[in-house]
C-alpha cells in the first residue's frame, strides 16, 4: 500500500510540474527545476527506506503498519507535494511570460501610408530614385574655365516579380534634355515553366548589352565620373548630348584611312574635346539568352544576343540585327582574391550597309581581406577592343582600351585612377586620357567625388575637374547582370 501510495506521488507531482509551464524556460526557471529535481529524488530515497522497514516488518513477523499509520505517511507525502507546487508558482510568477509583439493597427484613412510586404508588395513595385549632380571646370589647366553645373541625369528605377518565374526591370533617365528608357528588361529567371533547361536566363526588351563588363553598369554608379574613351566613341550613346563624336568625319572614309593615321594631325585639329559626350552605353533591343556551362568547380556563362543597335559602330536600319557572344568565366582564386575573365565578339551592319566586327577582351581582379572586409578593397580592371570596319573601299580597324585600379582607403573613401587610349570608329582622330579620382561614401544613399583628368583629343590637351553628388532614395535593387 505504501509503495503504490508513494508512486501515486511522484507521478501527481511530475504532472504538476509539467503543467505549470507554459512558457519558455528561462535560467532561473533551469535552475529551480533543478532543484525540484533533486527533491524528487529525495523522495524516491525515502520510498526505499520505507519499503526496506516494511520488508524488515514483515520478516520478523511484525504486524504491517495500521491505517492511521498510512495515512499519516500519505498525508505528509500530500504536504510535502504541495510544499512543492506553491514554491513553482512563485518562482512562474517573478519571470515575465513573453508576450508577441502586438500587429499594428489598420490605417483608419488613406493617404501617406506605407503598407509592409505580403499583398501590397506584390501590387507595389520596388522604386528608387538616383540624382547624378554634376560640375566640371574644363581649360588648358585645372580649374582655367567654368564649364556649368548641371543635373545630368535623375535615374527612376521600377523593378518587381511579375510571376514566380520572372521579374521587370525598368530605368528611367530624367535630364535636361529630355527623358529616355535606359532599360527596360523582362528577365525569365526560371524557363523551366517553358520546357527548357533550368540554368538558361532569358531577357527581353531594351537592355545593355554583354560586351565587356564595365558596360553592364549604369553610368551613374560607375567608379568615375564619365565613361571610358572607348566607349563614348564607340557607342556613342549619350543621355543628354545627341552629339555624335564622330558623325562629321565620314568623308573620311574613302579608303585612304592609312594616309589620316600617319598625318592625324592635320584632322585631329578640326575636333576638340569639348564635342566627345560624356558617357556612352552600349545598348540595344532585342533577346539575351545566358546559359551557365556547367563546368564544376569554376563559374562559366555564354551569353548569346542579337540586338537592334544604334550608335556610330553599328547601324540599326541596316536591315540586319548585330549578334554578340560573350564568354565569362569566374574563377576563385583564395578566400580574398577573384579573377573574372571576358571574351566578346560582335558582328553587324555599319551606317554604310557594311560589314562590322569587333573583338574585346575584358579582365577584372578583386581582393578583399577577410579581417577588413569593410575597410579594404582592390579592383583592377582592364578592357581591350579591336574593330574591323568595312568601307566599300577598303577596311578601317580601330582599336581602343582602357585599365582602372579602385583602392578602398577605409570604410567610407575609395581612390581611383584610369589610363584610356581610343580610336574613332573611322580612325579620323585618336585620343588618350588619364584620371584620378577620390570618392566619399558617407552611407549607401550618398556620394560624392572629386575628379581631374587629363585628356588630349585631336591634337589639344585640355584638363577637366569634376565635382560630382550622386544620391538615392528607395530600394534600388542590383542591376541585372
């Protein structure tokens, strides 16, 4: 009877302490259980004790103990357990019981509300503004000439999922003189809804094109004020300046290009720095089909594309779009260090109905230590280009390039410097430039920079000092690449 009574205990009060806690345990609540443990124990100590003088009893003929003497024995096991129970609430009731963080409340009206995620996020695309804030002194020496300030360009970026398998990228370019689309791509992220392999991305619209890497940058973010040489003369694209850097030299184009690169002087004169634009993008209309090689260890990705383009290297009435191939490969190097390497070629007409070829090449070298990840930084990247132009009368090849390091002095101050030499498309003149550049990045929505370069186009040398703010607002998610 003892025993029984005894385990009848133990399990009552196992049940109670089971049953007392409905929130998560803290240390304090550790430590108590603990010693409820030890108590436990304790008592099953004194349940052996006993049934050992009841064996002990009954061996030496001993009558077994009387019904009071059983009650008693179950009245100071009910003390005991409740003595137990009434020191596990107090200790429940000194340790706060998490509560969840209350929901807020609907808005009772509308107007300047800002809805969280779930439905509205799916209504509400991602938007963010970018301000590109320019001012320039231009002469024979640093600082010799006000050129302006300007708002060169206001960036309206509009990026959201379309459906589980797709997103829409969109780039607004507000200037001056006039609006355009930058970009507007509809990338296929997941083509296996369309039966084909899972490691193929697709892209549609007005996108920037896969040659080189630098050109897959919008020129607001990239890490100097104005775009390579090569790219403003080659591509020619420029928000806010139509001119085109090349567009009054075609008469030069009759077959005597080898007599204008050895006497280039003579027609280098009759263009000056101040008519090359600003920027220039590569970019066109069309398809982008990215496929990643599945090599193994190592990253490796084919892109493939025919583009409707315009600019001084390919014509878009030509009849024909122009294809371009690239070739990435991204290999690790260590823990710090990656090497990306580039291989493009493109082909199309030229505003002649010829035939146009370029070849480039593209390397790109990264080092971040793992310590001062947020302090230290090296990019050096360099880009070559080389152009077979088809006359009528003859082939004009161009070339041009470009190499830039980008160091990370701390956190917030990055310093930069670039050497660039370019030809023409029509070889009518040449130029070469070198810039430095020191960038302040006070936080992820704010830039600004101080930058002087030195460039000589056409047989003069001018000197350009650029003060540049650049500031965002919104989510601007990564540019497509």
């Amino acid at each position: 009877m003892v025993r029984w009574s005894v385990r009848l205990v133990c399990v009552l009060l196992a049940a109670s302490v089971c049953g007392q806690g409905n929130s998560e345990p803290t240390n304090s609540q550790d430590e108590e259980l603990q010693r409820l443990r030890e108590r436990v124990a304790a008592l099953e100590k004194l349940v052996q004790i006993l049934q050992a003088e009841l064996a002990t009893l009954k061996s030496n003929g001993a009558a077994p103990p009387s019904g009071t003497q059983l009650v008693a024995i179950k009245q100071q096991a009910d003390e005991e357990k409740q003595k137990l129970e009434e020191e596990l609430k107090r200790e429940l009731q000194q340790q706060p019981i998490p509560s969840t963080v209350p929901r807020p409340s609907s808005p009772s009206s509308y107007g300047a509300v800002v809805f969280g995620g779930g439905f509205w996020q799916v209504l509400n695309p991602d938007t963010s503004v970018i301000a590109n804030f320019r001012t320039a002194f231009r002469g024979k020496r640093p600082f010799a000439s006000f050129a302006g300030s300007e708002l060169s360009e206001a960036e309206l970026a509009f990026q959201a999922a379309t459906d589980p398998f797709s997103r829409l990228d969109t780039f607004i370019a507000v200037g001056p003189h006039g609006t355009e689309i930058e970009e507007a791509t509809l990338s296929v992220l997941d083509p296996t809804f369309l039966r084909l392999p899972r490691n193929l991305q697709i892209r549609l619209g007005l996108l920037r094109a896969p040659f080189g890497q630098l050109n897959n940058i919008h020129p607001p973010e990239q890490p100097f004020v104005d775009t390579p040489l090569v790219h403003r003369l080659w591509f020619g694209h420029a928000h806010g300046n139509h001119n085109n850097a090349n567009g009054d030299h075609n008469g030069h184009e009759n077959g005597d290009h080898e007599d204008h690169e050895e006497n280039g002087d003579e027609h280098e004169n009759e263009i000056s720095p101040e008519q090359i634009p600003t920027e220039g993008s590569f970019v066109g209309t069309g398809l982008s089909l990215n496929w990643m090689v599945p090599t193994g260890k190592h990253l490796t990705w084919l892109t493939v594309a025919p583009l409707n383009v315009d600019n001084p290297t390919f014509h878009a009435n030509s009849g024909r779009p122009a294809w371009l191939f690239r070739l990435r490969h991204m290999r690790e190097l260590s823990l710090t260090q990656s090497l990306n390497l580039g291989l493009n070629y493109a082909f199309g007409r030229n505003d002649l109905g010829k035939d146009t070829k370029l070849l480039g090449v593209d390397v790109t070298y990264r080092w971040r230590p793992i310590k001062e990840g947020l302090y230290r930084l090296l990019v050096w990247q360099t880009e070559a280009y080389w152009g077979w132009r088809d006359t009528g009368n003859g082939e004009i090849k161009p070339k041009g390039w470009f190499t830039l390091v980008e160091y990370q002095l701390s956190r917030t101050l990055f310093l930069g410097a670039r050497y660039e030499f370019a030809q023409a498309p029509d070889k009518s003149f040449s130029g070469r430039g070198f810039s430095l550049a020191i960038t302040l990045f006070p936080s992820e929505f704010g830039r600004y920079r101080l930058q002087w370069s030195r460039l000589k186009i056409g047989g003069q040398t001018v000197h350009e000092v650029w003060l540049q703010t650049t500031f965002s607002i919104g989510v601007h998610r990564p540019h497509p690449l």
